[in-house]
C-alpha cells in the first residue's frame, strides 16, 4: 500500500473532486452533518475555521486549510473488500498517521502528532477507468475539534511511514518489495516481447507491451532518437534504467539484448558456409539509400503547481493543436496562458493539479467529470478535449454557496 498526503488551499474544489457523483462512493464522514449538500460539507470547515481563528492571530497567516490524502492499497490486497472494510482501513490508517512524531527529525515540536482522529473529514472511494483499481481520498480540516492546527511539515514522509505501518500490521507486502516484484514482472514481459519480434522496432515493442497491459512513453531527443521511456503499471510508472539485468533493456541497451535473443538474425552470428575449391568473384553492392523517416518530435513543457513543478511530454504537433484551439478562445493573454498550463496538465493526467491551477486563477466552478479521459482520441484530437476543458475550468467562477436566512 502507498499514500500520498499534503496540505492545499482549494478546499471546495477538492471536496467536490473526490464526492463527485458517479465516481465515488462515501466511505466516512468525521464531525460533519450527512443530512446536507456536499458544497455544504466545505462550508462547515470554513465556519469552524472562523471560530478558532484568535487562536492563530500571533502566528504567520495560514493559507492552505485542508488536508488532502490518497490511499493506494494494491487491487489483491483489497479483494471483496466491503464498505465497512475501507471504513475499518481508513481509521487503522488515520491512528498510524496520527501517531508519527516526526519532531526529533524537523526540530519542530509541532511536527510531534496530528489530530487527523479529532477533526472534520471525509473519506470516499474512486475506481480507476481504465485499470479498475480502487484508491481511497481523505480531506482533513487542518483546525481539529479543539482549534488546534493539524501540523503538515513533511506530510508526505508522514504518509509514507503511516502507509508502511498499516500495511506491517495487516501483514500485506511491503511497497518496496512490491516494488522490487513488479519490475522483475515488467522485464520479463519486456523480454518476452523482444523475443517474438523478429526485428527490434520500437512500434511493435510499444504495441506487444501494451497487448500485456503496460503504458509505455517514449521520450525522444531533437534528432527523433529514443533516449529513454517509462512503463507504467497501475498506479506505479517506472523507469528503463530500472528493469532488467544490467540496465540491460535501457535504449542504449535495447537493441543489443535483441540481438543475444536472435543470434540467427545477426549477421555477425551468423554461420559462415563451407569453403569450397569454386572460383571466388568479388561482387561490389551498390549501398541501398533508404528514405529517411520522419521521427515525432516531442517537447518539454514544464508548469508550476503549488510549489512543484510537473515535467510535462507532448508532441509538438499536438501542442500546436493545443495552441489553436486556446487561441480561438476570446480571452486576453493572461487567461490564455492560464488555460494553456491547465490544458497541458489535463493532458498529462495531472488533474488534481489542473483543478488546482484552475481555482488560483479564479475558476473553479467545472471540473473533468467521471467519464473524463483520454478514450481512442489521438494525440491532437485528446490536445483540442483537454484544452476546451481548460477553457471552462479557468473561465467557470466557482459557485457560490446559499446560505438560507433564518425567520
């Protein structure tokens, strides 16, 4: 099991995020009426923000209030699993998360507990579109019940131990053994698949790993020479440079680990005839030009979320999609700026981030829905979704929340 944790200042939008209807499902909810709108539930943290907020009046002002943490169990560790179940896993895992002291390690004694136990939140499940697996969402009041902050320094090491610690005393597999099983699993996949190619190709190497569930992204240099790629699985992506013996499935590898899989297709394996007393005749071959291939070229765009910067690959024919279709929009620069960082992180996948970067820049008031991914679109068609749905993410206000009026 992996977890995931930090602290974020877009409160309503996460809620909505993670309670949206049609993909996910309530697991629990901690000091918060059920009997209401789920826009309400955000509202309910705001109002007990407000009446603690002379407890932190000496201190720095406080920009993000809300917790936000994802749980990812392994899909054979969850099998059957109930409601009740995830219920049962979220408390065992808020306890553990609670009981961190991380003080000795910041110098903070802040950092010696949190109160996640004694605040409002609320917990639901989502299941992966593609994949199926289901992962679990926390968002947290960083003001527990007694007005106390809920300390977020180094929250994501304190995710990480709490996650280890569940997953010790449940007796699951650890993730970096589980990390460890996967890529021996992925390398010999990729082995089997380099075997039944009878020339190395890129192309078919992509498409035989995809037939086996795998992801892979090619990552090109300017001349449209692969110099490296990722293989995700699940929830989990690894590196080249991480499977197989030696490093031996690399780029700069790859071909030749081949060529050891088909030692008959090597000319310099091959096995020389039999010297016979026939005249020899030396034959000068004509070198064969073959049309040069016209490689994808594929850029680097980076955008700054909260403090990280997501490292973003696209091909350049689809960016200037992208670039289109954002200029067709009646926005003045800024906004078209804007929309273009969201539209490049939708088409990443990097939706908590676009949600986010979307609320900063004063929307907020849609958001990509559950059946929201890319389908069979290609490259530049899934270029135009994301940047439309950019454009009213950005432009959308945020709705706001009536109140009604006592009589």
């Amino acid at each position: 099991m992996i977890a995931k944790a930090r602290s974020i200042s877009h409160g309503s939008i996460s809620i909505d995020y993670i309670t949206r209807m049609g993909m996910a499902e309530i697991v629990k909810l901690n000091h918060l009426p059920k009997d209401v709108e789920v826009e309400a539930w955000w509202a309910h943290m705001q109002a007990h923000q407000m009446k603690f907020r002379y407890k932190r009046s000496k201190h720095r002002p406080m920009k993000n209030f809300m917790i936000r943490i994802e749980i990812s169990p392994a899909r054979e560790e969850t099998g059957g699993f109930t409601l009740a179940d995830w219920e049962k896993l979220a408390e065992d895992f808020i306890k553990a998360f609670d009981g961190i002291d991380l003080s000795k390690k910041t110098g903070r004694t802040s950092a010696a507990g949190t109160n996640i136990a004694n605040s409002q939140y609320v917990v639901s499940l989502h299941r992966d579109s593609k994949s199926g697996i289901v992962h679990m969402h926390l968002d947290c009041n960083r003001i527990d019940m007694d007005g106390n902050v809920n300390d977020d320094h180094d929250i994501g090491i304190r995710a990480t131990m709490a996650a280890n610690e569940v997953t010790r005393q449940r007796g699951w597999v650890q993730a970096e053994q589980r990390s460890d099983e996967n890529k021996e699993r992925i390398a010999f996949d990729c082995m089997n698949a380099l075997k039944a190619m009878p020339r190395f190709s890129w192309d078919v190497y992509v498409q035989k790993l995809a037939a086996k569930g795998y992801d892979l992204k090619l990552r090109y240099d300017s001349n449209g020479v692969v110099r490296g790629y990722t293989v995700r699985m699940g929830n989990s992506i690894y590196k080249s440079s991480e499977l197989g013996k030696g490093r031996n499935l690399m780029p700069s590898k790859i071909e030749s680990t081949w060529r050891k899989l088909h030692p008959l297709n090597s000319n310099e394996n091959r096995p020389h005839s039999a010297q016979s007393d026939s005249p020899r005749y030396t034959v000068i071959l004509q070198p064969k030009v073959l049309p040069k291939v016209e490689q994808p070229i594929y850029c680097l765009r980076k955008v700054d979320v909260d403090g990280h910067t997501y490292s973003i690959e696209i091909h350049d024919k689809a960016l200037d999609a992208m670039k289109d279709e954002v200029a067709c929009f009646k926005v003045n620069n800024e906004s078209a700026d804007h929309i273009l960082d969201v539209a490049l992180l939708l088409f990443a996948s990097y939706i908590d981030a676009a949600t986010s970067m979307s609320e900063s820049c004063g929307g907020g008031g849609t958001s990509p829905s559950s059946g929201w991914g890319k389908d069979d679109d290609d490259d530049w068609e899934w270029a135009k979704r994301c940047a439309q749905m950019a454009h009213s993410m950005v432009t959308t206000p945020k709705p706001k929340i009536r109140r009604s009026r006592g009589r």
